[in-house]
C-alpha cells in the first residue's frame, strides 16, 4: 500500500491518492469529513480554519460506497483560493497582487530558507506553499479511510493531547481506545483531563496576548493489533521504525517515542519489560511500558506511540531574520497562525499512524479482497490463540 499528496496551500485544492487497498472496504464520508472538522477544531487555532471547512470528495477507486481495488482518488478543495488565483496562477505571474505576495524574508524555524537554498527559489512563496502544514488535511482524509479500513477488521486508533508546554494535560495513561475518546471529545481541547481544560485556556490566552506560540505531545493509542506485524529480521522491516518515521513525517513533529519512550531510560529494567502471562484468551503482557511492541514486531498489546510538536514557527511577534535579496536585517514575514495547534495534530497523527498500520496489514496478508482479507486475520488469530 503507498499514498501520494499533492497540492499547495493556497492552490485550487489538494490531492490524495492511495493504492493498494483492498477491494470492497466501505466507506463512510461523513466519517472523514467529521476528521477534517476535528483537524480544523480545538481551542487556539486561527482564523483560517473559519474560512475552509473542509470536505472531502471521492473522484476516483470507488462505487456505490465500496473501494474497487484500484487507486482510490480524494480531493479536498481549498476555499480560500479563491482570494489567491493569481498569486498562485500556474500560467501567469505579471499581476501586481502576486508580485506584493512574494515572500523575501524567511521566517525562522520554517523550511522557507533552506527550501529556497535547495532549490534555486527566489520567492520563497514557492517553499512556503507546499511546506504549509495545510497539506496534513489531504493526509487526515487517506488516514481517515485506512481508520475506517482498520475498525472493520477490529482495530481501534485514537489520539489526543498529552501535554500543552509545561501543562500535563493528560495525567492517567488509558488503553481502552472507546473510553478515551468518549473523554477527549468532551472538550475542545482532546485532553483526558477535563478539570484541566480551563487552564489549558488560560495559557493559550496568554501566550497569544504576547504574540508567541505553544507546542506539547500527543499521544496515539492503538488497540487491537494483531501479534507479528512487522519483523524483527532487518532495522528497515520494524514496525516500530516505520511508525516513527511516518510520525515524525508530520510539520513540526521534533521527537518521537514508543511506549514509555524516553522516560524508561530512568527505571531499572524490572520496572520496563512487560511480564509475559498465558490467559484462556493466549498470550499477553501484564504492562504496556514498551507500547505493543517486542524486536520490532507488534506483541498484541495496544501500540503506544508519543510525539513531541515543537512550538508553530509563525509568530505574530516577528523574529528577526534578513532579506535574501539585500541581505539586509528584517522582521520574519507574518502569515495566518494558531497559537497552538495540538488539537490538530492529535488528528494528524492517529492519521499517520492508521495509514502505517493499515500498510503493515496489507503487507502481511493477501490483500486484493476485504472479505477474504477479514478471514485470513480472523484465522491468524485463532492460530496465535492455540500457540
């Protein structure tokens, strides 16, 4: 299974394709839709998200609600192009407005620069565009269909907001996928901890009077996995490797972990290792700490992953940076932005990982047919029960 995105930020729209996924998978639209209006939600986003509203629309891969086996084709248009058409005209670049919109002051922390440097760019629009995490939109709607792929063969994913800066939003570490969306989407902030919604306001409020932005982590649980995907044979075979990978894929994404990631580094490794128990049911672990997964290959228990977003680039209070015609001293240029966008990326990234899961599926089992495909798991997993 592999997927491709295309599309700028201000383009007419932006464009999914994904290949590989089996035929006769039902798809439900509203569902990714309701993804897309989850993406542009949460407190402390900008005004942009009030101008999109973003929807979906199948253009090719599918019939009557089905998947038919070849490339399935998605489009998300951008509503805002509208006030761009020249300035992103693909033809013509001789109106005044697309000559004010060049960009000649790289914002630090953004690919704007090192973008330009790469590919010869003297309008560091053209980095600027595709580099806009607008494109994460186009990658929650394949995510959303490879969720809705994973549901229907018992596999749940869901992320949410761990921490904002310094505020543990997220005390308790819950495994129970259905429980922990009941409460995150009880707030506007996809936190666990409801009594903590309020400060998590007032910090963004806060941080926005001074012009400045937030970050935090988000965590993404999976439940339901299946024991051996993925392989401990070769470093490019892991699973978990390649959830990292696709993890840290995601704009402005600086660390990430599985499981207990980073804090097992402070226990002896009495207190990391999940003890291995024997139940009617098969195999299980009596912890999670190494998050679902043992020599690169998921374990059975639910995947764990952590993710680290920095601070979003784009300030309001300008930092300074230089103009690379002149070279000479400048304030950073100022493009719409969010405060923070974590509620976002908690959707981006359980999209991430449904699509990397759901390719790990396809690599494992025969694929072609959604029906066959459900009893070769269902086999397996009686084969794995009996071990």
């Amino acid at each position: 299974m592999i997927y491709l995105t295309a599309g700028e930020s201000h383009g007419p729209q932006l464009t999914g394709i994904i290949e590989g996924l089996p035929a006769g998978l039902h798809i439900d639209v509203g569902a990714i839709n309701d993804n897309l209006a989850k993406r542009q939600g949460g407190y402390g986003r900008g005004n942009r998200q009030q101008i999109e509203h973003d929807t979906v629309q199948v253009v090719g891969g599918m019939r009557h609600g089905y998947t038919l086996g070849s490339p399935l084709a998605l489009v998300v248009k951008n509503r805002d192009h509208a006030h761009w058409s020249e300035v992103m005209d693909p033809l013509e670049n001789d109106s005044e407005n697309a000559q004010l919109r060049q960009l000649k002051h790289p914002r630090p922390g953004h690919a704007d620069l090192v973008g330009g440097m790469k590919y010869g760019h003297r309008d560091l629009r053209n980095v600027l565009e595709r580099s806009s995490a607008r494109e994460t939109a186009i990658r929650v709607a394949l995510g959303s269909v490879c969720q809705q792929f994973l549901e229907q063969l018992g596999i749940k994913v869901v992320g949410y907001v761990k921490q904002l800066g310094p505020l543990v939003l997220s005390s308790e570490d819950l495994l129970d996928v259905d429980r922990i969306r009941r409460e995150v989407e009880a707030n506007d902030m996809r936190v666990l901890d409801q009594d903590k919604v309020d400060e998590a306001h007032a910090q963004i409020l806060k941080t926005k009077k001074e012009g400045d932005t937030l970050g935090g982590i988000v965590r993404i649980v999976a439940e339901g996995m299946p024991a051996g995907l993925g392989s401990y044979i070769s470093w490019d075979t892991k699973l978990d490797a390649k959830l990292a990978f696709a993890v840290m894929g995601v704009n402005a994404i600086k660390g990430v972990s599985i499981g207990d990631g980073f804090e097992a580094t402070t226990r002896p490794g009495s207190m990391v290792m999940d003890e291995i128990l024997h139940e009617d049911a098969g195999w299980t672990r009596r912890t999670d700490h190494l998050g679902g997964f043992e020599g690169g290959m998921t374990n059975g228990m639910p995947v764990i992953v952590n993710a680290a977003m920095k601070p979003i680039p784009t300030l309001y209070k300008p930092l300074e940076t230089a103009d690379i015609e002149t070279k000479e001293r400048s304030k950073a240029s100022v493009e719409r932005s969010d405060t923070t966008a974590l509620t976002a990326c908690s959707i981006v990234l359980q999209s991430v990982v449904c699509l990397e899961l759901a390719k790990a599926v396809c690599d494992e089992f025969q694929s072609s047919s959604m029906e066959r495909l459900k009893k070769q798991i269902a086999e397996y997993r009686e084969e794995l029960a009996r071990y």
